[in-house]
C-alpha cells in the first residue's frame, strides 16, 4: 500500500492534531467533517485510510477514538546487518 497521504488526508490529520492540542482531546467525526466541510461518510473514509496507513489509531465505538501516530524517521530505525 502507497502510504503518501493525500492532501485531504494530511489536512484531516493535521486538524485532528491542532484540535487534540487546543481541546485536550480528539475531534468526533461530526467536529471534522463540519470544519473541513466533507461528508461524514468521506470523514470515516479518510480515517479508515490514515489507519491503514500507519498514521492514526482509531478505538471504535468511541466518539473521540482518534489517536495520532507520528511514524519514526526513517534514520532512527535500526539497520539490520
């Protein structure tokens, strides 16, 4: 799987960090498609792809299940010899 993000991926997960940041917790899906103006259906689709691409873990079944992963560089992985 490409794991590049879309420009409307990186704009959900930056605002999903930016509301984290300023509300000490995640946005609901309601929160995210209202502010970016996309449909909640585009919103569970988009969060579904951030999921499978390694950056974001979702709890389901909880409002605000949204988790922010920040992958490593790729120069502090480890090398294998």
């Amino acid at each position: 799987m490409n794991t590049a993000l879309t420009e409307v991926e990186a704009n959900v997960l930056a605002f999903i960090e930016e509301f984290a940041a300023a509300n000490g917790l995640p946005p609901t899906a309601l929160d995210i498609g209202k502010s970016m103006g996309i449909s909640p259906s585009n919103v569970y689709n988009r969060l579904r792809m951030l999921e499978a691409k390694g950056r974001l873990r979702r709890i389901h079944g909880a409002a605000r299940g949204n988790i922010v992963i920040h992958p490593a560089p790729a120069d502090a992985l480890p090398t294998v010899e």
